[in-house]
C-alpha cells in the first residue's frame, strides 16, 4: 500500500501546529471583561478554524485543499499591514513571498489531490 506523499505529510502538520496556536490565541484573547473588545479572538477564530480545516482537507487529499490552502495563506497578509503602519515596502514584499509560496502550494496540492468518484 502506498503512503501519503511527503510534501502532503509536512504541508498538513504544519497547517495542524499553526490550527492549534490559533486555539490558544483564541483563548489568551477571550474578553474576560466587559471593556474588552472581543475583535481578537474572533480574528484569532477565524485563523485556527481556516487552519484545521485546511490541514484536514491536505490530509484528506481533497479536491477543495488548494483553495482551502490559498484562503489559510491570505489570511498571513492581514496582519502585515498592522505590523507595518508607515512603509507599505516591507508589506509588498511580505505579499510577493506569500503570492509565491501559495502558487508553488496551490499547483502541488492540485497534482496531489485525489478526486472522488
């Protein structure tokens, strides 16, 4: 019987590992008080569940995973441009890598996937 290749392997532990500290910002950013804005937890929800669920759809071998795997990398931009206020420079990078490492993910998820039926 043939295994999962190992690219598969990596892509969907990683996505797992990032899912789960997703789950903990989201618990380190629950409001515990009434003057606390709940803006970071959801966005730290929002995060984890795109993670897990792009790591049970890479593990799966799943048709859907490569445009599950392009929403959990574009969901890396959006923090870019807080962490970068002044100088758009550094985001335009950040966006380059990030636009080239989804294209090499998105066209080895689409040759790996296996379809149903």
């Amino acid at each position: 019987m043939k295994g999962k290749p190992i690219g598969v392997t990596a892509l969907a532990s990683t996505f797992l590992a990032a899912g789960m500290a997703g789950l903990a910002a989201v618990w380190a950013a629950w409001p515990r008080s009434a003057g606390t804005s709940p803006l970071a937890a959801i966005s730290a929800s929002v995060w984890s569940v795109t993670n897990l669920a792009t790591a049970a759809l890479i593990w799966r071998r799943a048709t859907g995973a490569p445009q599950a795997f392009l929403a959990a990398m574009a969901l890396l931009l959006a923090p870019a441009y807080f962490l970068f206020p002044g100088s758009r420079a550094p985001v335009m990078l950040a966006a380059t890598v990030v636009f080239a490492l989804a294209y090499l993910g998105y066209r080895y998820l689409e040759s790996v996937a296996v379809p149903v039926g």
